[in-house]
C-alpha cells in the first residue's frame, strides 16, 4: 500500500524510515511500515522506531497484520506510545501468526512475545 501510495520500493529500513518521514510529512501523526516477519518501523513527533518481533514457527498468514494494528490501537488509545505500540503490536502479530489457521493468538501468547520484541530507537535526519 505504501509503495503504491509514494510510487516508490521499500526494500528495508532505510527506505521504510524514509516513507514513514513521507506520509508524516503529509500530515499523519504516527506511522508505521510494517515489514512482516522482518519487523516494522514506526515515527512519530516523539522518534522513530524499529521493531523486531521474535522468531515464531509461522503455522498461518491469515490475521498477523491485523492483529499487529489492534497491538497498535490498543497501546495508542491507552497512552502508551509509539514505541509501546510497536512492541505489543509485533507481539501480537507474532502469536497470531504461530497459530493454525485463522485463530488469533491468545493473550497469553501475545504477555509472553512481549518482552522478546527488540523496539531501538532510530535517527531521523532532518533537513
């Protein structure tokens, strides 16, 4: 979406920091770029981010993103931050994505992929 968006590749973090300072440049207040099983980069006034969610055995493709924004929202709508959002949204998709089908992953799962999300902060070069 974002590649279609800014008529640009995005292949790896330099060029998803790059898109993600574009669209807050647009105006978006936070934005993330997610990399699927790679990670996600995330900017926002406070920084920017990258997190790298832990290796799971992949049993289904079918909800990981979704889940990774609910992680998103949830941290988001509860004052957590960015960088917050980020590790409890790659924790989630990370546990939805280790299960069969088109189940979610538990909380449980998703308490216990929490701490082993790497979130560092990145640099932002300015104009």
């Amino acid at each position: 979406m974002a590649v279609e968006l800014l008529g640009r590749p995005i292949a790896g973090d330099e060029d998803a920091l790059e898109a993600a300072c574009s669209f807050r440049a647009l105006g978006a207040e936070n934005v993330v770029i997610s990399q699927g099983a790679q990670g996600a980069i995330g900017v926002a006034a406070a920084g920017a981010w990258r997190a790298r969610p832990p290796a799971v055995l992949a049993r289904s493709t079918v909800g990981p993103g979704d889940s990774m924004v609910a992680g998103l929202a949830i941290a988001l709508d509860e004052d957590l931050g960015l960088a917050e959002g980020l590790r409890l949204g790659s924790a989630a998709g990370a546990a939805t994505c280790a299960v069969p089908g088109t189940q979610l992953g538990s909380r449980e799962e998703v308490e216990r992929l929490l701490p082993l999300v790497m979130v560092e902060p990145l640099r932002v070069a300015t104009p």
